[in-house]
C-alpha cells in the first residue's frame, strides 16, 4: 500500500504526524509518464481532447512543468548530498543555478522576482506552453524531472485531472498548503540552526501583488557582487555547504522536535489535511434532486459525443450527446431524481455516472 508520505521527499516519513501514513489518493486519469493532455504514441489527439475543455492540449516540450518552483534550502542540501547517478543531472541544474546567483537565497532557490511577477500575472491559458515558462529542472529529452526525490510542495500535489472531482483538488491544495506552511517554517529553523545571522536578515515573503521588482531585476541580470556579498555575508561562496547543512538538520528531526517547530500551524493544517482526505476516500451519496451546475462547460465533438466539464476545464467527462440532452431535460433541480430515473435508464445513465458527475462538479444537489 502507497502511503501519503511514500509520495513526497523521502526526509519527511520520519517526522510527519499518523495521517500521512494513510493509503494515498490515486489519480488514475492524471497520467504523468504518458501525459493525458498531450497527443502521445499512445493516444491521439483526438482521444486527449475527449477528456478536456481546456482551450489546447499540453506541450510534450514541458507537459505541465511550465512552471518555475521554489526548493527550500533543506530539499536543496538533500539534491546535493545525494550521490546516486541518476539524480546527476539535477545536482548539474542546481549547481548552475547556484553560480547564476538569480533566485539563490540561504532559505530556498526559486525563479527571480521578476519570472514569479508575470508567472503570477499570465494568461492562465498559457498553461502547458514551454515557450511561456518551463522549469529548469525538466529534462526535454526524457520528458521527466531531473530532481523528482526532493521536489517541492507544487510538484508533489499537482495532478491535471482528479479521480474525485472537487473533492480531489481540495484535497490535493489542502496537502499543497500544508507542505508549503512546512517548507517555509523548516528552512527557517535550519537557517537559524546553522546560520544564525542570515536568519535574521530573512525579508518577510511577499505576495505577487506586493512583490517590489529593483532595476537590477527588471534587466534579468542576477544581483550585483555588493547585493549578492549582503545577502549571504560569510556564507558567500559556500552556499552549497550551507543548503547541505540544512538538510541534515532537518533530516535529523524527531516527530516532537517537528510538532514544536510548525507549533499551532501545523496542527490546524493537519486537520484541514485530514478532513480533505476523508471527503475523498468516502464519496458522497447521490443527491434527491439534482441539477446541473451553472458555470458547467458543455462542448460537442464530433460523431455525436459531449465532454462536461464542471470543476475544472482541464478535466471533461464524455458522454453520448443524446445522453446529456437527456440529463439536461430531467435534471433541471425541479423533479426527485426517483422521476427522472425511467428516462435516465432508458438513455443508459447509471447511477454511477450521475455520481461521477457529482464529483466532478457537473451536477450539483438542488
């Protein structure tokens, strides 16, 4: 049995409270190594568009790693210390990134201000497209990441389609929201454990809409020899010690050393954690009456099928245009669904595709 810890870097399974080791969420329809949004060897493009309303299908140049993450100090110093040669690459990519000095802090490596101000800011559309964004850790050639094992937040918990609809997204943000509370109060803990007086100088994050972007950043040059000598002091040529240092401090962690160091927050995280995770493994029941959700996107294809959307454009569940007149007809919030069930079996709609398309926020209780 997969856990929910098997899924994220490996340092946390030591420390993380019980409702980690709880049997993972499987997201059969999201599938990373044969891209569902992307026409592949395997599927045609025609297949993949049967399955989303999204405006285009994913790029097999980026799939859906256009995005630039942010790695906490201590998954860094966890890229680096490993010696294992297929994470090779990925010590190469981050080492470039270290010397390039753009994004590099004592309390992670991200994108500069200016790359996280338009990503915040984009067409959200352009989601896919490698030419608008793609990570630098995403290997072209293989289609993968060179630094899977010590990814981040982001990278654990996106999936582009959820088995369990809405329920699976909050589910998947509630995790998202947890690891990126714990990556921030982690790498601040071994910042203050190895480098005191850099953790002192730490500015507080800043927001896309309150991000300041300096002259220097605009041009897209890294910091000067004064910023760059300001920001790491006497760590200033030795960043890859100190990322080092701050993953064996974390990796050292005891399960009540972590419970004092995240304190209130973590608990309150965890139980929004926990109650995402049960909406997910106990499905609903079906509603007595049902109607259609008003922002559903209902687009038709040819040979006379129709893909629903509900929860999100990136996820569309295809159905027998004559089916969903049909749906539209005797689903309307008006009638008990105990009514419309003659002519819903008549159309061949089970009970399980009515929940399914509860799930993905089609259909809604009345």
């Amino acid at each position: 049995m997969a856990r929910i810890v098997d899924s994220l870097p490996s340092l946390y399974s030591q420390f993380l409270p019980d409702i980690f080791s709880a049997e993972q969420v499987n997201e059969s329809k999201a599938t990373c190594d044969d891209c569902a949004m992307c026409e592949t060897s395997k599927h045609s493009e025609a297949e993949a568009r049967r399955h989303t309303n999204f405006p285009m299908l994913f790029s097999t140049g980026g799939k859906c790693c256009t995005f630039f993450p942010s790695m906490p100090n201590y998954l860094v110093g966890g890229l680096l210390a490993d010696t294992t040669p297929e994470l090779a690459e990925g010590r190469r990519r981050m080492l470039e990134r270290i010397h390039g000095r753009t994004g590099v802090t004592p309390s992670a490596i991200g994108s500069s201000a200016v790359h996280k101000l338009l990503y915040e800011k984009k067409d959200p559309f352009v989601f896919g497209n490698p030419d608008a964004v793609l990570c630098p850790y995403y290997a072209k050639d293989t289609g993968l990441c060179t630094i899977w094992r010590f990814r981040g937040a982001t990278c654990s918990t996106y999936f582009c389609k959820h088995d369990a609809g809405k329920d699976g997204v909050q589910y998947w943000r509630a995790l998202k929201d947890f690891l990126g509370m714990i990556e921030w109060e982690l790498s601040v803990y071994a910042l203050w454990k190895v480098a005191p007086a850099l953790a002192r100088a730490l500015p507080t994050p800043q927001s896309a809409e309150h991000l300041s972007v300096s002259s220097t950043q605009i041009t897209g040059r890294p910091p000067s020899d004064g910023e760059y000598a300001a920001l790491w002091s006497d760590w200033e040529g030795r960043e890859a010690e100190l990322y080092k240092a701050c993953h064996a401090v974390v990796s050292a962690l005891t399960p009540e050393e972590f419970k004092r160091v995240v304190g209130g927050d973590g608990l309150a995280f965890t139980s929004v954690v926990e109650h995402a995770y049960q909406k997910v493994v106990n499905p609903p029941k079906l509603p007595e009456v049902l109607t259609f959700n008003p922002e559903v996107v209902v687009k038709f294809r040819p040979g006379g099928e129709a893909v629903l959307s509900g929860y999100s454009m990136l996820d569309g569940v295809p159905m027998p245009a004559k089916a969903f007149w049909v749906l539209r007809a005797e689903l309307s919030g008006l009638k008990p669904l105990e009514a419309a069930r003659p002519r819903l079996k008549e159309a061949d709609i089970s009970d399980e595709l009515l929940l399914n398309l509860v799930r993905m926020d089609v259909l809604r209780a009345a």
